[in-house]
C-alpha cells in the first residue's frame, strides 16, 4: 500500500506537457500503461494501472525491465527523461522461469548510451546497495535508501522536485568522429548560489 501510494503522489506531480508509463515485473515483465500525457485523464490512467493487481509468477526480471523502460524512453526526444524504479537490486528467478535476457551491465551500458538516467530506490530486505547505487550513479541518476528516508511519498516528492524544477538541460558543441567517446567536465555556477560539477564519458549522436 505504501508504495502504491508513493507512485501515485509522484502520478499526481506531473503537469500536461510531461508523460509517463508504467512497467511491472516478476515472471513477466509487461508495459501494463504505455506512455500517455500527464493529464487528468493520463493521470487517471497511470493511477489504475498502479492500482491493478498483478501478479505473473514469483521471480523478479529485473534486467529485462529496466532494458524495457530505457529502451521505450529512447524513442522519446523530450529533454527530460528518466527511469525510476522500485528494487531491492536482486534479481530471482524461480524454478522453471526463464531468466532475463539481458545483464546487469548490459542494461547499465544501454542506459548509459542512450543518455537515459535511472533513479532507483532500495526497498525491502537484502537490498544490494552497491549494485542499484551504481546504476543511478553510472547513468546520471541518484540512489535513495527507504530506510533513511522513512516513507517512499518523501522520496517521490524529492524525485518530483528534481525531475519538475531543479533540472538544467547543458547544451555542449562537439567535434568528433563517431564511435569515439569523450570525457565532458562540467562545472556551474548558479545565480543564486551554489557550485556544481561533474565528470561524464559521451558518446556522439547517432
């Protein structure tokens, strides 16, 4: 239930011009709600689909459905995108089910080259802190731990804030051949205050 209601409070943060779909996952993973405008009738659509019962098995195909969302995202050119997703970090695949395709490092590499951020969130027991950490980390993402933060509508609402209002699009023109990679240093200063900088391996567009 709480986290239900977490996702449906980051639901109800979206503005018209935003849009959201919803992949769920175990045995099975499947766009239960793909991409509508965020809305009051997207928005209402989202919310039934969180709401849905859902339930393909035991196992958990992690890699497979967070490949699913990147690659989905990866035809949308709004300058905002970003994947958020829900885990304890281990996928399991029970007796008899198929395992996921792709690999951990496949599915971080596909997001970092299709400039796809992943936020992720640990939930639940055993959670593997250094795997999902990575993953945000490595793709321009950022981790939350839901112990610390003590209830996932925290979490959303911080999410809200940064993918709504505290995001910056930095245009940068470079000359180089394809298939190379470059090493981006970014350094900013803000009008009102603050200093941020970072470091990121880009490749060219296709």
């Amino acid at each position: 239930l709480g986290m239900e209601e977490g996702v449906i409070h980051f639901i109800n943060q979206l503005s018209p011009s935003d849009s959201a779909e919803i992949v769920k996952f175990d045995s099975a993973v499947e766009v239960v709600q793909p991409f509508v405008a965020g809305d009051d009738s997207g928005k209402a659509l989202l919310i039934d689909k969180v709401e849905e019962a859902w339930d393909y098995g035991r196992s958990t195909r992690l890699y497979d459905a967070i490949y699913q969302a990147v690659e989905d995202l990866s035809f949308q050119h709004d300058a905002r995108r970003a994947v958020i997703l829900l885990t304890d970090g281990v996928e399991y695949i029970n007796e008899g089910d198929a395992t996921s395709e792709h690999t951990f490092f496949e599915v971080k590499n596909y997001a970092i080259s299709t400039g796809v951020p992943v936020f992720t969130i640990g939930i639940g027991t055993g959670v593997d802190e250094e795997g999902i950490n990575s993953l945000a980390n490595d793709t321009g993402g950022q981790y939350f731990d839901t112990l610390l933060a003590g209830h996932l509508s925290t979490i959303y609402q911080q999410l809200a804030q940064i993918l709504f209002v505290d995001q910056y699009l930095l245009i940068c023109d470079s000359v180089f051949t394809s298939g190379d990679s470059v090493i981006l240093n970014a350094r900013v200063t803000l009008s009102e205050g603050g200093i941020g900088e970072d470091s990121r391996t880009i490749l060219p567009c296709p």
